[in-house]
C-alpha cells in the first residue's frame, strides 16, 4: 500500500469511528492511534507522541514491555480464559505475590478482577455484608468508577443525568492544602477541620447502619492532591470508633508509581480493604480486591460472590505477575523516586518562569501543577489549561487536564516509571513553548 492509498485508509477509518463508535466522554481527539511502546504513542499518521499520561495510569512499565509481551505469549500457550469456578495455578501464585511481598498485615486475601470499578464494587459489598450496614462515606474530588456503587460514591465529576444514585452514601471536603476550604487556616489544619466537621455532619444524617469510609490516598481526579499524614490517620481512628471499614482505592498509588510499594506504606496507615488495578496490569485489564483473612472468612461464612464471567482469568495475572517482577527487578519504585525528583524539579523550573504555574505538587511519578490567573487570588486559569494542553499535543506531548470550576485547572503528569530523563526533558521543553505561546495568544486576544 503507497503512502497516499494508507492516507484514504485512514481518513476511512477516521470517519468509521466517527460513524460507527459512541462517545464516552473525556479528551478526545480527531486521529486514531496505531500502536505503543514504552513512553511513546503513535498515530494513524506515523507522528510519535510523548505519552506522559500511561495510558491513563495503566502503563506502569511502559507500553508493550517486552516482559508482558512474554507474558501474554506464555498465557497465550496456556490459557487465555477458564471456567469462573476453576482457579488457574497462575491466580494462586498471583495471589501469594500480593499476600507475602507487596501488602501490609493483615492484607492476605485477594480476588482479581478486570476494572477498578469491579475492585471498588467489591470493597463496598464486602464492607456492606460485614458490616451489616450500608452507609459509605466518601472524599469530595474522588473518583472511584462509572458502575452502580462506585458511581455514587465518586464526586470529581459525571453524577448528572444517571438518575438515582446507590442510597446510604455520604460525602465530606477533600483535605486540599493549596485551597484550603477554611480561610486562615494551614493546609494541614484546613484537612483537619473539615474532616472533624465532615464527620460531624455524617454523624448527624446516619441512621446508624454505617459500612464504610472510601478515600483515594491521593486524590487524583480532584487534582492530585496529597492529605497531610495526620489526616489520614485521623481518618483510621474515625473509621474504627465509627465500626466502619476504611477502604483504600489505591487504582493510581499502587505498586511504585509513588515511590513506594502503595500509599499504605507511605502514610503509615494500614487500611482494612485495598482495591487496586491501573498499575498492576501494565495496560491489560487487570484489578483486586485484597482484605484480611477475618473479614474474608466472616463474609464468605454470610454468602459473599462477586462471580463474573472474568473473575480470576489467567491471562490478566499472568501479565500481572510479570509486571510485578520487573517492577523489583527494574528497581522501579526506587526509580519512580529518583526519577520523580527530577520530573518534580524540571516543572519547578517552569513555575519559577511562569507566574501561571501556582502549584507543583503530588509524590513520585504521580504531580500535579495547577494553573492560576494569579498566585494571589489563586484563580483557576482553564483558558490557558485548555490551550496548553491542545498546543502540547500538536507538539508531540499527551498530558491530562483535570478542569473542574471549583477545584482549579490541573495537569495530572503521570510518565512511565521507565521514562528517561531525556524524555521528560523532552516533554518539559514542549510544555514551556506550549505555554509560551499560549499565553501569548491569549494576551493578543485581550
């Protein structure tokens, strides 16, 4: 096929999505895309493309990763799929990785699914049948999936238009230490204030059948915010006066993406249930739900299922197996730190340029830098957080803007952890003539 017959194939298949494919929200754009490897996409014209978004968080190890290459080959000679009810040998030594080298006691017992929506799914039935209750309390900013209980509990965006959401959920201020909700007061403060008066307002609405506490350790979706440590300690405490679960949705923290093996090990807070899945998978549909063996045995005891037609697939954990491997083998949660301080660093040299850059924030390979008008009134610049971000991307860099009216204009930056620093000082490079220009622009359009 000559180049020009390759160009009308395209065009073809652009229009076939346009046709034929039903929107489902977030960015969008008008190429397809061909394939990936490591931190580059590339599209249906051939352009090579920074990805510093990994595929949403998934692409822990890079795109296509020559050991979950092998991986889906080895499965590929074994089994791709099984009988819901047969465990495949590769589900139980997945299952002993987790148990013995990657969770805090007394996080043992894991079932693996496809989505972090179906690992969160499962958290809050589990919490539900061990409780007895059926009230969760949720984080302001959070988002936890689009499925029935995870929609409800979720509040960085989407809850229009679905009708009536799961009864029983309740929701108090995210801890945001650059927007403290409480005027006068530290960011650490500020978290602590609205958790003691987020309690008290829950306290006051419960009709006393309460399940559980949901939080994302760090709270991505609402702008990659961290919660000082004492908020996440008060908010065990809490949980456990309360005879609620704490449950952790570590889709985005876990597995070294923040330098550490989860958020758990990093604020020092053991929840009782940890729902995982983006950075497990390396890219394939791949979550679990872990939790000890005693809330395990009481619910299992009452009837527990959560019985898919997926559950426990030895395609998905043999890949998470090999991920988890060259994460320890690569040194990856080291590097997410190393590499992360420089990642951190070259940003920090951008806001110290760009009056527009108000925080650099976030822990790892896992930032966020929120954009401002100014940083006195700290207010949210989404003209110039849309602008870059189209302008990056014609550049060869791809970045997620997370624009929310009352929650700022934030890129979430999220490479790779094998991402080099001369990619990232590739990607800064388009990120400074990005906003160069843009604000250019739009002080012509003034």
């Amino acid at each position: 096929m000559d180049m020009q017959q390759g160009q009308v194939a395209n065009q073809g298949l652009r229009e076939a999505a346009q046709e034929f494919l039903v929107r489902y929200g977030g960015d969008t754009f008008p190429n397809l895309f061909r394939s990936a490897k490591g931190c580059i996409v590339i599209d249906d014209t051939g352009r090579e493309i920074l990805d510093f978004t990994s595929g949403q968080m998934c692409a822990t190890i890079g795109h296509n990763h020559p050991a979950i290459v092998r991986a889906v080959h080895e499965a590929g000679e074994k089994a791709f799929h099984m009988f819901s009810g047969m465990i495949p040998e590769v589900v139980a030594e997945l299952g002993a990785t987790l148990a013995r080298d990657w969770m805090p006691e007394p996080l043992r017992k894991s079932i693996f699914v496809n989505t972090g929506s179906e690992s969160n799914e499962v958290a809050l039935r589990m919490a539900k049948m061990y409780t007895g209750g059926y009230e969760i309390l949720a984080v302001g900013g959070s988002w936890h999936g689009v499925t029935g209980g995870t929609s409800a509990v979720s509040f960085a965006s989407d809850r229009k238009g679905y009708g009536v959401h799961v009864p029983g959920v309740h929701v108090m201020p995210e801890p945001n230490a650059y927007r403290p909700y409480i005027a006068g007061m530290s960011g650490e403060e500020s978290a602590l204030a609205c958790l003691e008066l987020g309690l008290k307002m829950y306290d006051m609405a419960s009709t006393g059948r309460r399940a559980a506490i949901i939080i994302e350790p760090i709270i991505s979706a609402g702008g990659v915010l961290v919660p000082p440590k004492s908020y996440m300690q008060a908010l065990r405490r809490a949980a456990d006066e309360r005879g609620m679960l704490l449950i952790f949705d570590e889709a985005q923290t876990a597995f070294g993406r923040i330098g550490h093996r989860h958020a758990a090990d990093f604020f020092g807070v053991v929840p009782d249930i940890m729902s995982v899945s983006k950075t497990m998978g390396g890219g394939l549909p791949l979550a679990a739900t872990i939790t000890t063996a005693k809330i395990e045995q009481d619910v299992h005891e009452k009837g527990f299922t959560f019985y898919t037609s997926h559950v426990s697939d030895p395609l998905p954990a043999t890949v998470g197996l090999a991920v988890l491997e060259t994460i320890q083998k690569e040194q990856l949660i080291e590097r997410a730190r190393t590499t992360g301080a420089y990642l951190r660093g070259r940003l920090q040299e951008l806001q110290q340029r760009y009056e527009a850059i108000g925080d650099v924030r976030g822990e790892g390979m896992l930032l966020g830098v929120e954009l401002v008008q100014d940083r006195e009134s700290r207010l949210p610049f989404h003209e110039l957080g849309a602008l870059t971000t189209k302008k990056c991307f014609a550049l060869g860099l791809s970045m997620n803007i997370r624009r929310r009216p009352e929650r700022g204009s934030v890129w979430r930056i999220a490479p790779p952890l094998t991402t080099t620093h001369a990619e990232i000082d590739r990607g800064v490079d388009i990120l400074d003539q990005a906003l160069r220009e843009s604000l250019d622009e739009i002080a012509r359009r003034k």
